[in-house]
C-alpha cells in the first residue's frame, strides 16, 4: 500500500473515531481486594481511568458485614479522590430486610446516592432466597430516590428458567424504580442487540448498557464464562489456540476483539459502555483512549 492510501485510510478511520466519541461514554467496575500491595494497585488503577471522564465507577462486594464495609470504604475513598460519582454493590443474599435498610440509610445519610442492585449469590448451595433484586429495587425507593443499576442477562441468567422470564424479571425491577441496566458481559454483538430488541418490545425503556470483559487471559475466561452461562464464540476459541503461555499476545488480541465490539455496537446507537476492569487499566485505558473517552 503506498504512502498516500496509507493515509487516505487513517484519515477515514480517524473520522469515524471522531464520530464516535462525540456519542459514548463509559464507566468502571472494581472489586475490594485483602492486602496494602493490592490496593496501591487499585487506586492507581482508579486514578489512570479517571481521567477518561466517566459516567460513574462501581465497587462490588460480597455477602458478609466485613465486606461491605471494605466496599464502603473504597467507594468513599475512590469519590474522594476523583469526584466521580461511585456506586457501591448492594446484594440482599443472606441478609433480611432490616439489614438492608439500615444499610441503605446509612449510605444515604453518607452521601451515596447512586446503588447497583443486585440479588447475589450464597456459598451454600441449599440456599433458598426470600429477596430479590426487584425487592431491593422496591426497598430502596422507600428510602430514598437512589440512582439505581440493575444487572440484564443477555444470554439468560444460569439460573433462570428461560429467556422470557429473564425479560419480565427486568420489567419489574425497571418498574420498580431501577433507572439502567447494565447487562453481563458477552462476545457476540448480535445477541447483545436481540436481547435490547426484545427489551423494547417489552415496554423496557431504560437504556441497557452492554457490560464489557478485556481479555487478559484466555483460560480465566473459559472459567468467568462457565460460571456466568457466557457463550464464547468458536471463533475466539480458533484464535487463542496455541497462546496459552503467551498472555501479551492474548491481551492484545483481546484489546483488538472489545475495539471491534464497540465500533459495531456505536453503530448500533449504544452511547454507553461498562467495563469490568478486573481492577486493571492498561488495556482499558488504551481501548477507551482509542475512541476519545474524556477528550474536551
């Protein structure tokens, strides 16, 4: 190719980039880690994505009082020191509806004013559920009017009965109050805009923001995917095929396939995009600098 197609292309694709992030944003998900070391790491993390003007960042956490404490922790000390809006997890697995609001009230009174809502998952198997996320959706609106994600299963919920009982679960948490749902992450774009179709077509009309997993390493994928009910496509499969023990090629693969994925999805008219970030930057910050995220 000479110089001047060279550069006739560039110019084409530097035009659709510059398309492109006039209309999208895109926001964070962490987790609390255990150790000094780790969370140095976070934070670097949390301040290198900052940059990038996100709509807001998001810390999960699990079931048990210790937990949510270090998520409140990290959530105060993450907007203290970016000012991004940030929205701590809040299941209602192994907890009652006391717990919850004594929970709720004090993020509240604390400032926190955004929650992604979420049933979560018990250690014990035998575990039967009295709340769901369309409880916790309901309690929280008694409270106070919180901002409120909920999660969407595109490729349907490893313990749903079907897709259709999936669809009608979000109709009632959107109902409910819930303002966004941001979806499971996935690799086939057509089944992300199924599932946004049937989402209109049945009168759910928040907007239903695509959750995005870098690929850092291809093995753990396999594991997130079986544990998530995530279909990983043949191709993916064809691709990463001898590069178990080279992980800057598969990073860099992986950076070249969420490119390709939000490119199709902009197309499409998704203006938002959520990164579960696995508490790592460097490849999202390339991916989302790539399309303009936090340029003036």
């Amino acid at each position: 190719m000479s110089f001047l197609k060279s550069t006739y292309y560039q110019d084409i694709m530097n035009q659709k980039l510059n398309n492109l992030n006039k209309k999208i944003q895109c926001s964070f998900e962490f987790f609390p880690v255990k150790s000094i070391d780790l969370e140095n790491k976070l934070f670097s993390s949390v301040v290198k994505l900052s940059q990038l003007k996100p709509f807001f960042f998001s810390v999960t956490y699990g079931a048990n009082s210790g937990e949510r404490k270090k998520t409140y922790e990290i959530v105060k000390k993450i907007h203290e020191k970016t000012g991004v809006i940030t929205a701590p997890h809040l299941t209602c697995v192994d907890s009652t509806s006391n717990e919850i609001e004594k929970i709720a009230k004090f993020y509240w009174s604390n400032g926190i004013r955004s929650i992604f809502a979420l049933r979560g998952d018990s250690h014990n198997t035998n575990y039967l559920h009295t709340m769901y996320a369309y409880d916790l959706v309901v309690l929280l609106k008694k409270i106070a009017d919180f901002d409120i994600s909920v999660a969407a299963y595109p490729e349907k919920h490893p313990e749903s009965k079907s897709t259709r009982s999936d669809i009608l679960n979000l109709k009632k948490k959107v109902h409910a109050g819930a303002n966004r749902a941001i979806t499971q992450f996935f690799f086939d774009t057509e089944t992300y805009l199924r599932f946004r179709d049937n989402c209109l077509k049945n009168n759910i009309n928040v907007e239903i923001i695509p959750g995005i997993l870098p690929i850092y390493n291809f093995e753990q994928l396999k594991r997130f995917a079986k544990m998530t009910n995530v279909s990983i496509p043949s191709w993916m499969f064809e691709i990463f095929h001898g590069l178990t023990n080279d992980l800057i090629t598969q990073r860099l693969i992986g950076a070249s396939i969420v490119i390709d994925m939000i490119k199709n999805l902009s197309i499409e008219g998704v203006k938002n995009f959520h990164f579960y970030t696995l508490n790592q930057s460097d490849i999202v910050y390339s991916i989302c600098h790539l399309f303009g995220f936090g340029s003036d």
